[in-house]
C-alpha cells in the first residue's frame, strides 16, 4: 500500500497556499509523504494518476469544495478515507461531511498533534479493512464452489445442488462417509448464499460431553450448572445472521434433539438456566457419516428432527466411485503442498500414478490429501516416485480392484484390509466404517489367514460345514 520508509502517502487540498504549505512541512517533518492540491478539481487529478492513502480536505473550496470532492472521490476510491477541515461555525457542514463518509473532521487552526493522532487512526483502521477484505477473498476462494475439485458425475450432480440450495433458507443434511469433504460443502453453502457475509459457525456434536452440548448449542446463564461462571452465548447466538454448521448430528442425544427440533420449527430458544426466550436468524446445516433413517427406526434418532433437517439433501460421494477425481485431486494437493514447503515438485511418475489409482481410499479424499502431503515432505527429486509414497501404497500382494472386473470375494477383501489400513488395525473402527460386524472382520481375516480364527459370527454359525455363508459387507 505505501512505502515502508513512510507512515502514509497523503493528499492535503486547500485554497490557501500558505495553509497547505504549513501543513505539507509539518506532516513531512512527521514521516509522512506529502501531495498538495489547489481545490478539488485539482485533486480528482491527482487521485486519477496517483495512489494516497488519506485525503485532508479543506470544507469550503473554490469550484468544488471538500464535500462534493468527497462524493466524487468515492466513486472511483470508495475505500479512500478523507478527512475534512473546517473553519469554526462550520460545525453543520462536517457534520453532513461525515453522514457522506468522512472519516473525520478537524476544525481550524489545525493543531499537527492532533492531526498525527487523526492520520494515525485512520490508517489503522484501512489497513484492518484491507486486511479483512484479504481474509475474506482468500475464504470464498477457498470455499468456492468451483474448488471442490472433481470432473465426475457424482460431483456434478453435487454442485449443481449447492447452486440450487445456496440462495434460499433451507436447511441441508449433508451426508457421506468420513473424509469425503462434508464440512467443504457446508462452507460452500454459506459462501454463495446471501448469508456469506455473516458468521459461518462450526460445533462438532460428536466432540462434546452431553451435558456440555446443549450449553455450547443454546449457552447458559451464570449458575446454571456447577462451573458455570457468568453468562455464555451459543453457538446459536454467535450465527445470528449467518449459518451455524452442525457435524456428526446423528451423535446428539435425544434430550438435545428435541430442543433442536424446537428450534428449528421456531426459531426460538431459551439459555441453559434462563426463561428468556431469545429470536436469532440462523441457518442450520447438518452432516453425519451415520444413515439417519436407520437411526430413525431404531429409535436413536427422532423422525420429525430428521425430517426438519433433510428438506434438501446432498450426498457426498466416496473417493473409491469416483476414480477420475483422483488424480486430479493429487495434482490439487501437490501443487498446494509443493507451494507451501517450497519444493520444485513437477509432478508424478507414472509408476506413482498407478499406485494412487489402484489404492481403495477407504479414508476418502482426507487420506488422500494426506498422502500426498507427505510425499511432498519426503520428496527428494522433481517427481514424486512410488518410493514417496507410503508403504501401503505399495504393498507388492495389494489387489487390484476394478468395477466391473473383479469378483464379490476380492472387493470384500479389498475393502476390508484397505479400511483397516486406513484406521492403524482398529476392527472396532473398520467395523463401524463398513457398516459390519467386529465378528465378521475377524472371521475373514482369518479366512485371508491373517488371524487366529474367532468363533463364527451368529449368522455363520450354521455354516460350520460345507460352504461358508458370506456376510453382506455394503
């Protein structure tokens, strides 16, 4: 913006020489770098060919005077700050000056002091606003449908969604397995909805204790429960005007859910501890890994909230059925990462290539980011080599699965040793990710005669001769 030898580069406009003279030295003296200008027709010229980062306006000026060249000014630099100067009276005419956007006003005769401390605070303040202004570009760039990356039909079918349902009220249940960029789309949402300006706020419900839930949801007021020191505003509160983000709602219990379904109906909650009744404009959207309709007959989850929830739903879809993103997203990722470690990377081998196509993503495009951003790291060449990439990637007995091309037993087997991979041996996680059994997982292992052989789960047990019945993985 300026030159780091400068505090600021600053237009002073005057009609009287020997004041605009004065005030040009005594600012230079300063630290400040000083332009000078007759009146405002003067000073639109200058503003044309020059950049400045303040205006200090004389109010009443030959041919245009400072409050017209404030108007004038903005519409070319409606970020330019200006302050007036006006002569003792003229108290009105400032006044109107600041309703048009002056920053400030000073009254004649100026006293430097006091202008230094003006000048100081009003460049602060422009360089917060363009800082915030960076900030935000830098969001919606990332947030943007457009860099959710994917040339697939199944991430088509999904931007056009996020088109669909960004400009309206509605609120979204995004559902998809772990990894497969739910929070993205949510952000998404909210940065092409007209909402994009106010708070896009996240709660992990899975992340929290149930007695603390409903407080982070609703807040609380002072001695509502043992700890509760003072009053503390919601997440709720803290989206007012925004969207409030709710992942791995299928984890909430149903003492929250009902509250939440109020909400949601309602528009209305009350504080932990509190009878106010409090009004906010917040748009809610939720995501689960979870299938909530199983939820819902299984009596976890209640119907009326899952309905509220899902008036639009998106489907995010695994990495494993959309095979053509995944180079494209590698290439996303070690541009991101190459950038950000300052390695000459260029690319990947074709060897590297077929690894990254044949692995199953069980951990979905999380994983994948992840891969590559170690790669990255471990990289010492321009080419990132199956040597970058992590052992798994290149485990020689690794089968290969195609659809269609491969049979029932390789893609449960794939499926299987890919997830446990992917969760470090858990057969507690992989179960819950393959939507299976701990039983089943150790029974083919076994089988694939990786483990010692378990008793057979319930429904196999009758199959103790002859051929093994086989469980449904999906």
């Amino acid at each position: 913006m300026t030159d780091e030898r400068v505090r600021g580069m600053v237009l002073v406009v005057d009609d009287e020489a020997n004041a605009r003279r004065g005030m040009k030295a005594l600012l230079e003296q300063e630290g400040f770098s000083v332009s000078t200008a007759a009146d405002g027709a003067e000073a639109l010229d200058q503003l044309a060919s020059e950049t400045f980062d303040v205006v200090v306006t004389d109010l009443k000026m030959p041919r245009i005077d400072g409050l017209e060249l404030l108007k004038r000014a903005r519409q070319t630099h409606e970020d330019l700050p200006v302050v007036m100067v006006t002569a003792h009276g003229a108290v009105e005419s400032a006044i109107a000056a600041m309703k048009a956007g002056a920053e400030d006003y000073l009254e004649k005769p100026v006293q430097i002091d006091e202008l230094v401390v003006v000048l100081e605070r009003v460049l602060r303040n422009r360089k917060v606003r363009d800082e915030v202004r960076q900030l935000r570009g830098r969001l919606e760039e990332r947030f943007r449908p457009a860099n959710l990356i994917g040339d697939s039909p199944p991430m088509q079918t999904v931007f056009k969604v996020i088109g669909q349902v960004a400009p309206t009220r509605a609120s979204v249940l995004i559902t998809g397995e772990s990894g497969t960029g739910k929070e993205l789309v949510a952000q998404a949402i909210h940065q092409a909805s007209p909402r994009k300006h106010g708070p896009f706020v996240k709660l992990h419900c899975a992340a929290l204790a149930e007695t603390l839930l409903e407080s982070e949801l609703f807040g609380h007021e002072k001695g509502a429960f043992t700890g509760a020191m003072g009053r503390r505003e919601g997440r709720f509160k803290q989206a007012d005007g925004g969207t409030l983000f709710l992942d791995e709602i299928g984890e909430i219990p149903m003492s929250t859910q009902v509250k939440l379904l109020r909400f949601l109906q309602e528009r209305t909650f009350e504080r932990v501890g509190s009878n106010e009744t409090l009004k906010v404009d917040v748009r809610v959207i939720a995501a689960t890994n979870r299938r909530l309709e199983e939820e819902v007959r299984e009596g976890r989850f209640r119907e009326d909230l899952y309905y509220r929830l899902n008036v639009v739903s998106i489907e995010m879809p695994p990495l494993r059925v959309r095979p053509g993103d995944i180079l494209v997203l590698a290439e996303h990722f070690l541009k991101k990462y190459a950038a950000e470690n300052g390695k000459p990377i260029k690319g990947f081998s074709p060897e590297a290539i077929a690894r990254l196509s044949e692995h199953g993503w069980p951990g979905n495009v999380r994983e994948l980011e992840n891969v590559i951003e170690r790669s990255v790291v471990l990289c010492e060449g321009e080419t990132i080599t199956p040597q970058c990439l992590p052992v798994s990637l290149n485990t020689p007995h690794r089968t290969v699965v195609r659809i269609p091309g491969s049979t029932f037993a390789e893609i449960e087997r794939h499926a299987i040793l890919s997830t446990l991979e992917a969760v470090g041996g858990s057969t507690t996680r992989a179960a819950r990710m393959l939507d299976i059994s701990v039983r089943t997982i150790q029974y083919r292992l076994h089988e694939y005669g990786l483990a010692r052989r378990p008793s057979a789960p319930k429904n196999e047990r009758k199959h103790s001769t002859g051929a093994q019945k086989t469980d449904p993985v999906v």
